[in-house]
C-alpha cells in the first residue's frame, strides 16, 4: 500500500509537472511576433485556393483526404496577433474568422488583409500543443516547406523503424507494419497537420520500444503515461489510440508469455488513459486558474456531444458509427491485397501446425483483446467517429496491425509453448 501511494504520488507530480512545461511552453511561442507567420502563410494561400476545402489526392478514395479546414484553423490560431493578454491568447487560443466563410476562406483573406466582416474565436477545450512547434516553423518556412520537411522527417523515421526491426530480429513483421502503414495513408498524413502530431507520436514510440532490449516494468508505466500526457497535448483528437497500441503491440512482441502479455494490455492502457484524461483536464483547470472563468462548461458540453450518438436531427447507432469507419478501407485494391494476405497467412499457418503440430492459440489472446478496442472507441465517440470517419478510420489501423503480427507470431515463436506455460500446465 505504501508503494502504491509512493508511486501515485509520483505520477501526480509528473502530471502536475507536464501541465506547468505545456502552460510555459504556450506562453513561450505566443510571445513569438506573429508579423512574419502571417507573410509565410501570406505566400501559401494559393495552395489552399487550389486545393479547397477537403481536397482528395485520389479521387472517391476517402482515405487520401486532406483536412484543410482543420490546417486552416491551426494556422488562423498560431498567426493571431489580437491585443489580448499573452496567459489569455495561449489559454483561450483565438482566432479570426470572416463571416459567412468557412476556415480556409478566412485564412486567406486574413493573410492578405481582406478587408470584410469578422470576428474572433476562442478555443479553449484542446491545448494545441502543436503551436509551440508549428509558430516557430512559421517563422521561417511557408506551408510548403514545412509540407515537405514533414513528409522528409517523417519517411526517414519510417524506414529508420524497418532499419531497427531488421537489427532486432523483427523482420517478419515487416509485412504487417508496412501493411498498416500503407492503409493509414503516410502521404496525406505528411500533406495535414492535424493528421502529423499522432502519427509523429506513434513512430518515435516505436522508435523508442525497439532501441531498448530490456525495459523494466516501471520504465514501461512511466513511458506509455507520458506518451498519454503528450498525445492530450498534441493532438486534435483524431486517431489518439493509435499512439498507445501501435507501440504496445511492439512491446508485446518481445514478450514470451500471454499472461505477461495480457498484463501489459490492461496495465499500460490504465496508464495511458490517465495521463491522457488527466493532461487534457488539466487544461480546463490551469486555464480556468489563470483566466478566472470557468473553461470546463464548454469542454464537458463538446465531450457530450461528441459521445452521443446524434447526428443533425438523426439518431445514429453504433453499427452505422462502425461501418462508416470500415468502409472507408472498403476498396477494390485493399481487398484484393487483404485476400492475398489471407492466402499467404493460412499458408503459413498450415506450415506452422504441419511443421510443429498443436497451435498454441492462447498467445494471441492480448492482440485479440487489442484488435477490439478500436471498435469500442467508435461506440464511445459516437458522433465524432460517425461525423470524421475521414480520419477516425485510422484507429482501424490499431486492429490491422495487431491481427496480422499475431498470426505471424502464432506462425513463429507461438507455436511452441514457453516455459512458463509448460510448468504451469502440469
């Protein structure tokens, strides 16, 4: 019991700690001049008066979207330069919009100096953490730099991920990670911002599980509770879950236990919710501290929507929640690859259980247990899933990758039982 108190105690400082590093760091970039953001963005108008509002990179195929309007609103936030105090433009994050125009519209116009009706919005609910990188890119670069050092960075993270799975012995599950990859659709991820912050999260979290051979059980805790607390900071709400299980699946690959295994599950996403839930609600309460008003009215009002399951004057059920989100992969060339892939792993596995005889299916109990866990975010997030299955399908990634490295687990090293097993089963 003392050591479960040590350690909340613990947790709770390095929460209380992130919450005081993200509230500097905001303060730090909006003290930024915002003069030369605005005449970077100035110069990348005419991409978004070519491309539009949701532009598709292949037509009818919903997960090459873009989200301009999201982009839109991040760069209206990190250029605005209104007379208010800096602990109110970091805590409330405003932005200008003109009326009658949606997001993209109004960024234009306010880049160029468009002058018309507006007004100014505030969005308090999320963090944006994204700003304390993305203000001072602007300082320097335009919309196509930072679009092109984005796809640069993230390739490299990328083929550096297949150069550590190679080393470490993980090469067999190349397949399954560039499958997942391919399907979450890496160029329109490079080409978004708001798309780029969970997807940065997740390949240095894999980056960081595969350099380490060993990694003790507090080590493991303390990391997926900071990567909890950094994707609440980070992110928009997109595919959040992503930047927990992706790695985890990592994780569980050097595990030679399903036990051990199913514990890691249950453990590190209690872990990770909590510095996920903890991180964006400190939000609400060092905003409503240094503000003196009251920020959680509005975000507890957007989170009940958000898990209802209204759309419009409709009411929607989680089936349709769901199949909204599948169908989006539901394409002709993803599905002549999936029956590729389905002949290629009952080949193996008919191999495997030729080769070795009894297959020892209990190991995939823990990515069995992840496989479903997307599907249950989509009935907890009603009416966001439904609204942005666009990108919310991304979550589907999770259930790809941890289906396809655990038949490829059972193929390999799960055909045997370990030794743990076989002492416990006598």
């Amino acid at each position: 019991m003392k050591n479960m108190v040590k350690a909340g105690a613990r947790y709770a400082g390095i929460l209380v700690g992130s919450i005081l590093v993200g509230t500097l760091l905001l303060l730090l970039v909006y003290a930024l001049p915002t003069d030369p953001m605005k005449a970077n963005v100035r110069r990348s108008t005419e991409i978004y008066d070519y491309e539009g509002v949701y532009p598709q990179l292949m037509w009818g195929y919903k997960m090459s979207q873009l989200d301009n309007c999201t982009d839109a609103t991040m760069l209206l936030n990190a250029i605005y330069g209104g007379e208010q105090g800096l602990i109110e433009k970091a805590m409330q994050v405003y932005r200008t919009e003109y009326s009658d125009e949606h997001q993209v519209k109004s960024l234009t116009n306010f880049a160029n100096d468009v002058k018309a009706e507006t007004y100014n919005v505030a969005y308090p609910r999320y963090w944006h953490g994204y700003l304390v990188i993305l203000k001072p890119l602007l300082l320097f670069f335009d919309v196509a730099d930072i679009r092109i050092m984005n796809m640069f960075l993230q390739m490299s993270l990328l083929f550096y991920i297949f150069y550590l799975m190679i080393k470490k012995g993980y090469n067999r599950y190349i397949v399954a990670f560039l499958t997942t990859v391919f399907l979450m659709n890496p160029v329109a991820i490079a080409l978004s911002f708001q798309f780029s912050t969970v997807y940065y999260l997740t390949l240095l979290s894999i980056v960081f599980v595969l350099r380490r051979d060993k990694l003790s059980e507090k080590e493991v805790m303390l990391f997926f509770f900071l990567s909890g607390i950094a994707t609440a900071y980070f992110d928009f709400l997109t595919y959040p879950l992503v930047a927990l299980y992706i790695p985890l699946l990592f994780l569980l690959l050097k595990e030679d236990s399903w036990k051990k295994a199913l514990y890691r599950v249950i453990v590190c996403s209690a872990v990770w919710g909590i510095g996920y839930a903890g991180m964006w609600c400190g939000k609400w309460v060092i905003g409503s501290i240094l503000l003196q008003r009251n920020l959680f009215a509005d975000a507890l009002s957007r989170a009940a929507h958000y898990e209802s399951m209204n759309y419009g004057d409709d009411r929607i059920n989680g089936f349709q929640v769901i199949m909204k989100n599948v169908l989006v992969l539901v394409k002709w060339p993803v599905l002549f690859g999936g029956v590729g892939l389905c002949i290629y792993y009952a080949m193996q596995l008919r191999k495997n259980s030729v080769g070795r005889g009894k297959l020892h299916f209990n190991c995939l109990i823990a990515f069995g247990m992840i496989a479903v866990i997307p599907f249950v975010w989509y009935l907890l997030t009603g009416s966001h899933s439904y609204i942005h299955y666009w990108y919310t399908f991304r979550e589907l990634s999770i259930t790809i990758f941890a289906g396809m490295a655990g038949i490829t687990r059972l193929t390999t090293s799960c055909g045997e039982e370990t030794n743990e097993e076989k002492n416990t089963s006598h």
